[in-house]
C-alpha cells in the first residue's frame, strides 16, 4: 500500500506525530493509500519554509507564478 509522507521545503518527511491516517476510494470503499497526519509543528515548519522561499517566489513574473501554480493545481 502507497504511503505519503508531507512535502516541506522542496522534500518528502514524515509527520512529527508519526500517525498517518487511510484513504479510500468511495466508489468501492478499497484503500487507496496512507496519508501522514501532521501536526501543529508541522504547520509551523512548512510556514518557516514558505516565508524563506517568498524572496524567490517574488522575483517570477506573475504570469509565471499563474502558470507554476496551474501545473500543480492539475497535479493535485
């Protein structure tokens, strides 16, 4: 079974909670995959990440940054 950790700061981790919990297809009820339970402490990491990362972020164009989040929209 598929198991996902939480993508932070460009990286896949595990929750600091260790807990995952299951997902599954309402079609039929079959699992679909494990997915990592984050916590406060993981918020608060992946807000550290996004406040270094908006200098970056700030020099694309807005059209790029529409482009760059449609793509991940569609991934999702």
């Amino acid at each position: 079974m598929r198991e996902y950790g939480l993508y932070i700061n460009g990286e896949w981790i595990k929750s600091s909670t260790g807990r995952s919990f299951m997902t599954k297809n309402p079609a039929n009820g079959e699992t679909l995959a494990f997915i990592a339970q984050g916590s406060k402490k993981d918020v608060d990491k992946a807000v550290e990440a996004s406040i270094k990362a908006l200098p970056m972020w700030k020099k694309f164009p807005p059209p790029k940054r529409g482009e760059i989040l449609l793509n991940a929209a569609a991934i999702m």
